[in-house]
C-alpha cells in the first residue's frame, strides 16, 4: 500500500530530472512505500522521454503529461488527483529542492497521532538565488504574511507534505501553490513548518520572471484574502438516535 505520493511538477526539466529522481531514491530507500508522479506541464525538450526510459526498472515512477502548459499549481493539482498515497509530498523539478529533505517534512504527518496537522510547509535557509530573486521574494513573503497571517515567512518553497483528502477539498485556482498554508488554516487544519536546504540551479533557465510572479502574486493575494473572509464557519456534529 502506498503511504506517500511524490510529485514532481516540470516543464523542460530533463537536464535536472535524472538527478532528481537518484535522489528520491536514496531519499527513500528505508521506507515508507512511495510513488513517483512527475507531472510534464507541457515540456517541448526530451525530458518526459527520460521519464519513461526510467519507468522500465521503476516500477513506482509515473507520468503525466499537460497538453498545453497550464502552470504549477495546475501541475501539482493534477498530480494529487492521479496519487495512490494518503500523503503527498511535492518538490520542484529544477532540483533547487534537496530531495533528501522529503523524510523530513513527511515525518510530522506520520507522527501525528491527533490527526489535525494538515500540511508541513519547508521554508528555505541558506537560499541559492539571484539577489533580485531572493529581494523579490522577501517583498512578496512580506506583504502576504502581513495580509493573510499564515505564520509562514517562505510559501514559494516546492518542498512540502500534506493530507492529499484535505488538499482536494481546498478551492482550486491558478498560483493556489503559494497560499498553501493560508487554504488549509482557512479549513481548520494544524500547520507545521520545517527548515529546509536550498541549491543553486545547475542547468536549464526558471519558467517565470520576477515580474510576472509579482503581478499574478498582487491578484491572488487579493483573492485569496477574499476566500478567508468567506469560510465555512459552520462544523457538523453527527449524533445517534434518542434513548428513552
């Protein structure tokens, strides 16, 4: 039985996903049962050919493949409908995300034996950007830590764990993977937060500018503090019949 998704959201990643996939591997090889979802979000290089060279002698690797590039959280989204495993662990295919990081996050949901803490958040220490990558971020991290009180200072991290039943009941938007933290608070779920390392990028280019990620980040911040405002507050308690 599955315990564990991992899921890999790429575009023209196959310089980087070799490496990434030895990684999980060794991340791994103790345990617990896992699967491999690299989810291709429209890629035109030789990367999903990669992918499925491999699948041959690992049997626990699968891919999905977008027709048109739809984007991250698209990416993921897909990638959590098809998992088998009650958790998901997500990392990005750049191989900026140490795989050897995964255990880590994954442990604080297998430990958790009150069953509220919904997601464990990586968030990034010693990061290996650009100065205008890390100064954007920061920017970005500080304006919607003050607007949504998340208790998260690093939401752009791909490393994170997470409930995958509680994960499909969260509203589904484009950009949702940044406000992961914020969506499942907003449904009640204990957040859990864990340092993580960072690399630099040692081939291919990123697939979004600091510019496109501050104008898309200003309009979801907005809905985003639209969708907290308007919450379920109501919880259902389920009783049995009346005893004379």
């Amino acid at each position: 039985m599955v315990t564990a998704s991992i899921i890999i959201p790429a575009k023209n990643e196959a310089e980087n996903i070799p490496a990434l996939l030895d990684g999980i591997a060794a991340a791994f090889a103790d345990g617990p049962e896992h699967e491999v979802i690299v989810v291709d979000d429209g890629s035109t290089d030789a990367m999903p050919d990669l992918v499925r060279a491999r699948m041959a002698g690992q049997p626990n690797l699968r891919l999905l493949r977008h027709d048109v590039s739809g984007g991250q959280s698209a990416a993921v989204h897909s990638g959590v409908l098809a998992a088998k495993g009650e958790f998901v662990c997500t990392l990005d295919g750049d191989g900026q995300n140490p795989p050897a990081e995964l255990p880590k996050l994954l442990a604080p949901l297998l430990a958790d034996t009150t069953g509220r803490i919904g997601i464990v958040a990586g968030q990034r220490v010693g990061r290996q950007d650009t100065w205008s990558k890390k100064l954007a971020s920061r920017l970005a991290n500080g304006i919607r830590s003050r607007a949504l009180k998340d208790g998260t200072r690093d939401t752009g991290c791909g490393l994170k764990a997470f409930r995958r039943d509680a994960f499909l009941r969260l509203p589904f938007f484009n950009h949702m993977h940044r406000y992961l933290p914020a969506l499942f608070a907003r449904d009640g779920w204990q957040v859990a937060h864990v340092d993580v390392s960072h690399r630099p990028r040692e081939a291919g280019q990123s697939n979004y500018n600091n510019l496109q990620r501050g104008f898309v980040g200003a309009i979801d911040l907005l809905g985003v503090m639209w969708l907290l405002r308007r919450r379920k507050r109501a919880r259902p308690t389920e009783t049995g019949p009346e005893r004379s």
